[in-house]
C-alpha cells in the first residue's frame, strides 16, 4: 500500500496538468480518503504518508495529527 500511495502522491505534486491532476487527486481520495476534515482549508484529509502523522491535506500541502483533523 505505501509504496502504491507515495507513488500517487509524487505524481499528484510534480504533475502540472490540471486534468491528470485532478484524476490523480480522485484517485487518492477514493483509496485514501478519511471522514476527517481540515481545520484549515475545511478539505477532505487524506491518510498520511509519514508515520508521525496521521492525516495529509493536499491543499495545504501538510500533514497533520490525530486531533488536527475536524469531523
């Protein structure tokens, strides 16, 4: 899984086509996706790639703990 999903991510963040940018982002919300929210942006937090963390938002580009993410 982890291998698969930083694969996804590296491509979502050096891709600068909107389109695939897009799919890539389905992607990862569809297979990564948590019920959580950004506190920040209020966007759809995914699971974190890193170890520490235990959410990632791509808008704002950070991961995030636990209490971080807002139902």
């Amino acid at each position: 899984m982890k291998k698969r999903y930083k694969q996804l991510l590296d491509q979502y963040y050096k891709t600068e086509d909107e389109e695939t940018r897009e799919r890539l982002k389905q992607k990862l919300y569809k297979k990564y996706g948590t019920n959580k929210r950004c506190f920040r942006c209020k966007s759809q937090l995914l699971v974190s790639d890193l170890k520490s963390y235990s959410y990632l938002c791509l808008e704002c580009d950070e991961n995030m703990y636990s209490f971080e993410g807002v139902d």
